[in-house]
C-alpha cells in the first residue's frame, strides 16, 4: 500500500496534555505559532521578553544550548565552545588501503580531511571531550536500547586504558536525561561499574569506538576508528527536534518558517529558560501573525480532515453508554490483580470513576489488607 494511500486510511487520535511545557500559558502560546494562528498583544509582548543579546547570553547562560538554522552557524559556536574548558583531544585513527605510493597516500588524506562529518560515515576526525558538556551521537549505536542518532547526553567521564603508556581513550560515559536510552547497555556494562568504584556510575552509559569504511579515487580506502559522538553545545533546529532542555539560545531570523520557529521555541521546558537573540538586536517577533502560507494551509486543512475521521475508543464508547442511562443503576466488573498496587489506576480512571458500582475480581487481599480507594 502506497504511503499517500496509508496515510488517509488512519484514524486520528489527538493528544490534548503537552508533557515537554508545564505552563498552560506558554504552551498556548507554542500550539498557536504552530498552527500559524494570531497571537494577541499580550502573548506578543511575553516572547518578546525572552530577548537579549548573544553578549548577554554569553556571560549569563553560556552552557545553554544553542540552536541556529545553519549548518555553518553550528560547527562555528560548537569549534569555541570548548576551547576555554578542559578538555582531552581523541584523534580518530585513519587506516588507509589501496594506494600505490606515498603521493597518493597524502593526497587520500588531504580529501579525508577535508571531508564533513557527514561524509566520513559521522565520524569526526578531532573531538575535543570536556566533561560535563553535552555530546550527541552520530551514529545508529542500538536502534532497541535507544542508542541512536541524535541522542543527546552529558558526558560525565572520559576512561582510559592504564595499562597503555599513551594512555588511549577507550570509554566515553554519558548520562543521557531519558532513562529509556542505553538501558540495556547499562545493565552490560555493570562489572565496569563494579570495578570502579566512586568513579563510575550506573546511570552513566559506556559509548565505545566505531569504525567506518570511507571509499576515496583510485580504489583507495580509508577506514576509520572513532567515537560516534559530536559537541552538542550547538544545534540545527532541525536537529534538536525530539530533544528537551532545560535551556536554550535560539538564533531567532524573521526569515525563518513558522514550523521551523515553532520546533525552536519549544525545545525548552519553560519560558524562563528560553532565550531568544537576533542579527539585528531590534528584539522583535515577527511571527505572531496570522499564517498563510501554502505550508500552513495545507497544514490547517489536514487538521481539518483528520478531525473527521477520529478514532473512537472503547472508552469513550461507554462513556457514551453512561451518558445515555443516567436514570439506570452502572455495575461495572474488572479485574485488578492486586488492588493496592492498582488503586491509584483506578481512581483516576475516567469510566471507573463514572460508574455507580465497582466489582473487583483478584484483589490479592485477605482479611487483614486494608485497602483505600480515593
């Protein structure tokens, strides 16, 4: 089934409770830029506040994340972010196979070198490693634990081996703020833990070396050992997508597209860590207007189809049938198995909380558990 064809065959079901934005206001403020809808003055006047200089930023709120629109932007930030902390240099190791002599050899390492990260299999050649700064993996560690391109995490200690006179690096230790990401990793990785004690901690999850094949002119091949890893001081919008901080300096353009400044603005937990610099430093807000670009109709009309193919739960189909009978007596039957461990589940549940009488089945209690329900 084709994709277009899949697509108007599903059934919408929104999500009305945004987790990343605790404030009701200012997540009104995000859905309504999303949407391409009118703020009013005042809503204006509130991302307005959230301006300042990137000086300011600079002093106040350096170890913010930064996100620009602009590859360039991210790789320049990201190159002084670090060189005024402490820092351990890696430098990826670069096998290189196929030449037929030294002058083709120094010309395969010339194009190497000048080559992108995302060129050379998302490996970086010179990785500057602070500890307690954020990094972001490159690569698809272990698409089941989490461990996955774009992850972003702290990294808390850089290990060595001891037993080398050059002292490699062969372990980077990062504290990812999703517990979900490197789970299983962790789990692994705990005779490591064990070993060292005070230095190591079981929430930190152990990120080793990759290789990557790199085919240059001329049959010559380049493999190289490194760590999956980037500086993630500085972000792409594009990029951050999926990611929460507590913190962001978001490189606000007026030429930007309302989505793109929407993915920017809600990065951040909540507006007081929102911070919001521009070239011109006239500190305005330019898109708080009404949309109506072909992006955004195309996105309203969307709405609008998808709201009428909604999918109804069966949840809602009795809550129907509550609604219907309100002259009737509701018994409803369920089994809990373990009602203490469930009573909070059953008390903030919408249908069993409608109903007039609750019969449980396998409550796991004999005739001295007291169980309170509410």
């Amino acid at each position: 089934m084709h994709g277009a064809v899949l697509w108007q065959s599903l059934e919408f079901y929104p999500l009305v409770q945004v987790m990343r934005q605790t404030n009701e206001q200012f997540s009104t403020i995000l859905t309504k830029i999303g949407n391409g809808e009118q703020l009013s003055p005042d809503e204006v006047v509130i991302i307005e506040s959230r301006f300042r200089t990137a000086e300011w930023c600079q002093q106040h709120v350096p170890r913010a994340i930064r996100l620009f629109h602009r590859n360039v932007d991210v790789e320049r930030y990201n190159s002084i972010a670090l060189v005024d902390r402490e820092a351990a240099e890696c430098t990826a190791d670069d096998i290189y196979s196929g030449f037929k002599d030294n002058s083709q050899l120094a010309g395969a390492r010339t194009k190497v070198h000048k080559m992108s990260v995302a060129e050379t299999g998302c490996l970086p050649y010179l990785l500057r490693l602070a500890v307690g700064t954020p990094y972001m993996l490159t690569t698809n560690v272990d698409v089941e634990d989490g461990i996955v391109n774009g992850a972003i995490g702290e990294l808390m200690f850089v290990e060595r081996d001891e037993d080398d006179t050059q002292q490699q690096i062969t372990r980077l230790w990062i504290k990812f703020e999703n517990d979900s990401i490197g789970r299983m990793l962790r789990v692994k990785a705990r005779p490591l833990v064990y070993s060292k004690p005070g230095v190591l901690k079981a929430e930190w999850t152990p990120i080793a070396k990759r290789s990557a094949n790199i085919s240059l002119n001329g049959g010559v091949k380049c493999k190289r050992v490194q760590f999956p890893v980037v500086s993630a001081c500085a972000l792409t919008v594009h990029k951050s997508q999926g990611g929460t901080f507590s913190e962001v300096v978001y490189n606000y353009e007026k030429s930007q597209e309302q989505q793109l400044v929407y993915v920017g603005l809600s990065r951040v937990t909540s507006i007081e860590g929102l911070y919001l610099t521009n070239q011109s430093n006239d500190f305005k807000f330019h898109h708080g207007k009404a949309a109506v670009t072909p992006r955004i109709r195309d996105l309203r009309t969307e709405l609008g189809r998808l709201n009428n193919h909604r999918l109804r739960t069966i949840g809602e189909d009795v809550m129907a049938t509550i609604a219907s009978n309100t002259s009737a007596v509701m018994l409803m039957s369920i089994n809990v198995q373990s009602l203490n461990a469930h009573s909070l589940d059953i008390t903030t549940d919408r249908v069993l909380s409608a109903v007039d009488l609750l019969a449980l089945s396998e409550t796991w209690m004999d005739n001295g558990t007291q169980a309170v329900l509410g």
